[in-house]
C-alpha cells in the first residue's frame, strides 16, 4: 500500500496543497472530498469536521442480511445507521447489492459528512467461484495460483459490493481437532507466511483503488490456532518464545505485504485475551510492524471479556479492548454505547479516539470508497464463475490433491479395468465438497466426484454406483448391494470423508478418525476382493490407521470447492500426475496430537516413545506421491564458510527418471545444532515447484540470507544470529557449513521476512 504518502516531509508540493485546501474552503468544498489532496491531509481534514458522535460511529460494524452463521448470535437483521463505519453482511443475496447501493447513498448523500460506509464478508476460499478449502490451497505449494485465486474471488466480491473480506485466515493450527485447522495453511509458519502473502496481494492487488481490489484481513490476531484440546474458542496457553517464533511470523509476513486490517482472535493468551491485549495489538503491530491500518474485534470478542473475567461488565470490555488497539466493535455495541460516556470521564483520550477514526477512514481511503461509493448493478450471471474462474478453481484442485498411497503403482487405472464400483456418501456429493465458509457457492455448481468421473472416462469404463452408507450414523442396509456392486468391479473407488459442517467454526472433533459406519463399509467392501481406491473429502487430517491398510490406494481431495469432479478424475485416469504435498502433518492416530515436523528435539530421543503404539505419524509434512520418481543428484554449496553480510547457494539437480512428466516441490529446510535456544530439529525456510519432463534435469537453488535464514527470535521478538555450523536440508541430503564470525550473539532486529520468492 502506498504508506510512503503519508511521510511528506514539508516542501513546496505540500505548500501547493495547503494553497489547494485554502481555496477549496474557501470555495466550500471540503479538502477531504478532493481526490487530488494527499491522503494523509485528506483524513486530517475529516476528522477536525467530526463531532465526537461521528467519530465513534465509525469505530463500529452493525451487522447485515439473515444470520446463516449459527455462531453469530443475534436477530435476523440488524437497525441500520448511515453514520455507521462497516456492515457485515450475513449472506450475499442479490438483493443486498440493491440495498447495500441504497444504504451506501444514504451515508454519502444525507448525512452530515458523507462518510462512506465499508462492507464486509466472509469470503475465505472464494465468493461465488468457490476454490479448494486454504488447508487444500497450501499443498498445491503453488503460492502463485493461490495469489491467482484470491483476486478472482476478490473481483467476484466487488460485484457483490463487498469491499473488506475476513481472511486469509493466518493462524498456525497444529491440532486437527481443532475444525478451523481447514481455513489456514497448515503446520508450518514459513509456509503459511509465504500463502498469506500471496493471498493479501491476490486480494489487494497492487494498490487497493483498483476496481478489483479489496481489503484483506488477518485473523485471528492471534493464538487462536492453539485453543486447549483443539476447542474452539478456548483459552490458549503459548509462551513469549512459541509467540515469536511460530505464531506471530505469518502475520508480521502479511502486514508487510500491506495488508490492510487485522481481526483480534477469541482466545487469551496465557491469560491476556487477544481482544485486550495492548502489548499485541498495540506495541508489536503498530509499534514495531507499523501497520497504519485498523484492527476490528471478532463477533462479541468485546463483551466476551466478560465471559473471560477480565472485564466486569460491557463498559469496562470498550475500555480495555480499544485501549488495547482494536479499533472498530463488530457488532457488539459496546463502542457505541460507552466509548463517548469514557471520553467524558476523561478515560480515553481523544487523541486515541481520532488515531484511530484515521485508521479507519485511510483504509476507505486507501479503497476509493469516497470517490467511488456506489457498485454497478450487473446481473447475477455476468461476471460470476465465469470460464476462467472455473479452469483456476479446476487447476489448484489438481495441484492441491495429494496420492497419499499407491501400492503397486495401482493408479492410474490400467486399461485392464473396465467396471469401476463407485461406492460412498461423498460419491455423488455436492454439498460437503465446497467445505466450510462457502460464501455465495451454490452446491449447483459443484461437479460430484461421480460426474468428473463420467465425463473423464466418457463409455470406456463402467461407473456402477451404491452409496453404501451414510457420513455417519449406524445404518448398514446398503452395505450387502455395494459389496454386490463390487463384486461385479475390477476396483472399487470408494469415496468417504468429512462432511462441510465438521470443520470451520466452532466445529471441534474429539477424534479425527473418520465415525465408525464408513471404516466398516471399506472392511465389508474388502470381502469383494478386489483393489481399493480410497477418495478422501475432508478439512483436516485424518486418523487412517484402521482405513489404510484396508486400502491399495488413496487420494486425499480435501474439499476442492466446484471443480474436484474432473482434476480427481484425471489423476485416476493419468491424465494428470498428481503433484500435492502435505503441508500439514497426518498423525497416525489421534492420540499422537501434537505432531509436526518442525518440533524441537527430545532430550532422550532413545526414549518417551508410546508404549502402546507407534510414535511416528502416518504421514508427515511434505508427504505426497507422484506417477514419476525423482532423483535427486548431489546437492552443492557454494562455499562452506561465510560471514553475516555473505550469501551462499545451495543447488540441486533433480531428474525425472520416470516416465511421466510431473512437478516436483523441492523443499529446503535448515537445521541449526548449537544455538543460544533450543531449535526445531529443522525449519522449513524455502520451496519450490517445477516440471519436469522425463530424462529431464532440473536446477533448484536455494540462496540463503544469513540474517533472514540462519537468524531466530528469542521471547521477545529480537532475532539473534550466531556464528557456528549449520545444516541445510534438502532430499535426504544434509550438508553443512559455518557461519564464521567474531560475535557471539547478533541482534538482527530488522533482518526481514522472506515473502517466499527469492528475488523478494
Ligand atoms: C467469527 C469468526 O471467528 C470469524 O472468523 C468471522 O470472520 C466472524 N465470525 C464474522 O463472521
């Protein structure tokens, strides 16, 4: 965002400007309405017109349209005022566009001011296009068609005439009990900084005034991730250091990328709730970061201070959260009901009150709002989930499925199967595979699993289809046809998994295995004899331990939003090689969690085993098969010794020496052995995806940046470097070298976040 324009130092431009304000009042048009006026000059000049009432108005989100979210407590609508700062819509109806328009003239053109008002949505995995759930999105390691499918979804948002939305969703969840684990981008910070990025800039694009912009949002701000027991909305308990080096890194990443607001999360944090935490919200965000822009509380996180014994009633919940740094109330009132009555007791001062009124108005601003309130009424069917839509959603479904299993190299089908049984409650599904938040997604628009399968094979293969059983429940009628049905197959697809109301929001699970009723149908299923295909629709890990060894193959789909029918397809078929890597660890029971990859190391790794079943998950971060193998040559550095201000490149040739041309992601992970903190036995700090033709050797490098790469956080968010041996991983390959220098520790404060590409 162009923040630059706000540090005018005084010159003679400025001095034109001031002459510009001078003879505009003079001619009676406000400065603030003048889109030629800096930005900066332009929010000044509002507010020294705003009488208090005004000011705190804009501080506030009333919320409006039905309530579909069972979580969002309140009536069906809400009164409007069109002083009011932000609306959150609660459904998108075309409707809404009409009275969205309706309310919108009402602020510019009857009230005193004419502050436009900003709309918000939950838009999280798309608006009406609706792509793969962004647990999906993240093993595509594609950051590029991430960014792709943020700013389609951003277009589509705009149409509705929805300028804000909630998302993307930073937070690092490392429980898969825990339902909102399938709105992030897995386990690991670097990968999720890396994803939020791309999707501020997918959603914001290059300056948020453009037509197709909207305002991105970071949520939840922050710990929510680490809620006890994966309960949602429970308090967290995370240490200073956990903070800093797992918690915070991808939203430091997105508010350098510019995104434009932030959401306070639910949880505490060992005791400080998110929503009143100052030393968050205000010293490292605004302080440290120098985020401009503003932060709103999550629904009721205000009042929910109550609920959480640190506020006695709603008055008290304003006054800590907004002196804490949440600038805008959604929806809870209490700004509106106290912050004017706290002004008068002299409890909150009006410099924080108009600091923070700025905020808001530079993020209208910033989108145009005041130039351009209003949004073109175009009809339903012009603009929304158009060819090109479609074809993205298609395509970072297909990178983002990951062939978890392939025995035997049972998949792609052979030319020898001709029946193919297709069994299981997801198998002709619409609803479940858009997954959870499906903005305005109809499940019209979903191609089913069994619909990309007839199209892909079309007469040349036999598509008997029996549901079999039910999500859950204990019904076991349809068991005995789809054995039949099997029977008859020479492999059965059996299609099983979650449905969309198991994960999201307050959506926690106790188990992540999937109920009973569907691992008795694979076990029945086996009696037929015949290979198991296992189709995979679900937005968290799962536990396999009883499913997988039941199955000869399985493909993991998640929920790929419209467009899964026909990339699945295509893997089964080989039309496509599948090229998805876990970015989230499968642990192989429940009982294992926590598990990731990027723990710190055991103080007896001989030892504290499970007594009672393996320690090892079933499948780690970065799993994920392919039809071709790739060889990996001898990994190469360009120096073994280096000093801080010195770069060093790691290379590695990888070959296809399979038969398939296919991408390969390339993951490079450092390990530091000796430091002043405990590490994690290796981080991920760089990735990489390319094709890879067959014979053919493909270079990846890897350049890394000794403050950037080989630096760590302690407690307090300072990064230190240290000299002495590190390890850079990559394949199976370690290989070490030294960072060479006199200190012993080095503060790198400001030493930077890799945005994910090299050349950043
Ligand atoms: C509560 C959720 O936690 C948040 O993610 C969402 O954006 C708001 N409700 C608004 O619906």
């Amino acid at each position: 965002m162009g923040q630059s324009s706000q540090k005018m130092k005084p010159s003679s431009f400025t001095l034109v400007c001031l002459l510009v304000l001078l003879v505009q009042s003079l001619q009676g048009q406000p400065a603030y309405k003048n889109p030629d006026v800096p930005l900066e000059q332009r929010i000044t000049d509002l507010i020294g017109r705003m009488t208090l009432e005004e000011k705190i108005l804009q501080l506030n989100q009333h919320w409006y349209g039905e309530n579909l979210n069972p979580n969002n407590h309140g009536e069906k609508t809400d009164p409007i005022t069109p002083e009011i700062g932000s609306l959150i819509f609660l459904s998108e109806e075309p409707e809404l566009l009409t009275f969205r328009n309706d309310i919108q003239r009402r602020a510019m053109e009857k009230t005193r001011l004419g502050i436009p008002i900003l709309f918000g949505f939950d838009v999280i995995h798309g608006m009406r296009t609706i792509y793969p759930i962004p647990l999906a999105q993240a093993c595509a390691w594609n950051p590029a068609l991430v960014s792709q499918a943020a700013g389609m979804a951003a277009r589509e948002t705009r149409l509705a005439g929805i300028n804000w939305v909630f998302s993307p969703m930073t937070d690092i969840a490392r429980d898969p009990r825990w339902g909102r684990v399938a709105e992030g981008f897995g386990e690991d910070p670097y990968a999720a900084s890396a994803f939020c990025v791309a999707t501020v800039r997918g959603y914001q694009g290059t300056n948020l005034s453009n037509p197709c912009s909207v305002a991105a949002c970071l949520k939840h701000f922050v710990g929510y991730g680490m809620s006890e027991g994966g309960r949602d909305y429970h308090a967290s308990d995370i240490s200073a250091q956990s903070l800093w080096e797992t918690y915070l890194p991808p939203f430091e990443a997105g508010v350098h990328a510019g995104a434009a607001t932030l959401m306070s999360a639910f949880n505490d944090i060992s005791g400080v709730p998110a929503t009143a935490n100052h030393y968050l919200l205000t010293e490292v965000l605004k302080q440290r970061w120098g985020h401009d822009g503003f932060v709103v509380s999550d629904w009721n996180a205000i009042a929910q201070l109550i609920t959480q014994g640190v506020a006695k009633d709603r008055k008290e919940a304003a006054l800590k959260s907004f002196r804490a740094g949440v600038e805008m109330d959604m929806v809870d009132r209490a700004y509106s009901d106290y912050l004017k009555e706290l002004v008068d007791e002299g409890k909150v001062n009006i410099e924080l009150i108009n600091e923070s009124v700025a905020r808001v108005l530079r993020v209208k601003f910033r989108l145009g709002l005041f130039d351009r309130p209003y949004t073109p009424i175009v009809a339903e069917s012009d603009g929304r989930l158009q060819p090109a839509d479609k074809h993205l959603a298609a395509k970072l479904a297909e990178e983002s499925m990951v062939l978890l299993k392939n025995e035997k190299g049972i998949l792609p089908l052979s030319a020898k199967v001709s029946t193919l049984a297709v069994i299981g409650p997801l198998a002709k599904d619409q609803t479940n595979l858009l997954g959870c938040w499906s903005g305005n997604g109809k499940e019209q628009d979903v191609e089913s699993i069994f619909d990309g399968l007839a199209s892909e094979f079309g007469t040349r293969l036999k598509l008997p289809y029996v549901r079999g059983c039910d999500f859950d429940g204990d019904d076991e009628s349809g068991f005995d046809a789809a054995v039949a049905t099997a029977r008859q197959a020479d492999a059965v697809l059996v299609c099983l998994g979650e449905k969309k109301s198991w994960s999201g929001e307050n959506a926690s699970r106790s188990t992540i295995a999937l109920p009973a009723i569907q691992e008795k149908l694979v076990a029945r299923l086996r009696q037929a004899g015949k290979p198991i295909i296992l189709v995979l629709s679900n937005g968290r890990p799962l536990e396999l331990q009883r499913l997988e060894p039941m199955a000869n193959a399985i493909v993991e789909i998640w929920q790929p939003g419209i467009a899964g029918g026909t990339p699945l397809a295509g893997i089964l078929s080989g039309r496509v090689n599948p090229s998805g890597r876990l970015a989230i660890t499968f642990p192989l029971t429940t009982g294992q969690i926590p598990t990731y990859y990027n723990m710190r190391a055991s103080a007896r790794p001989w030892g504290g085993n499970y007594q009672d079943m393996p320690t090892e998950p079933l499948y780690w971060f970065g799993h994920g098969l392919s039809y071709t193998t790739f060889t990996y040559g001898n990994a190469a550095l360009s120096a073994d010794k280096i000093t801080r201000d010195q770069k060093l490149t790691v290379q590695v040739p990888v070959t296809n020496t399979g038969k398939m041309k296919g991408m390969e992601t390339v993951f490079w992970y450092i390990s530091d052995p000796v430091f002043s903190i405990s590490r994690p036995v290796k981080e991920l700090k760089y990735f990489e995806k390319k094709e890879i033709n067959p014979g053919e050797t493909v270079v990846f490098n890897f350049e890394i940046e000794p403050m950037r790469d080989l630096g760590y956080p302690d407690a307090s968010g300072k990064r230190l470097l240290e000299p002495g041996s590190f390890y850079v991983r990559v394949g199976n390959q370690k290989l070490a070298f030294e960072l060479v220098e006199n200190f012993r520790t080095a503060s790198v404060q400001e030493a930077g976040i890799r945005t994910h590409s090299n050349k950043d």
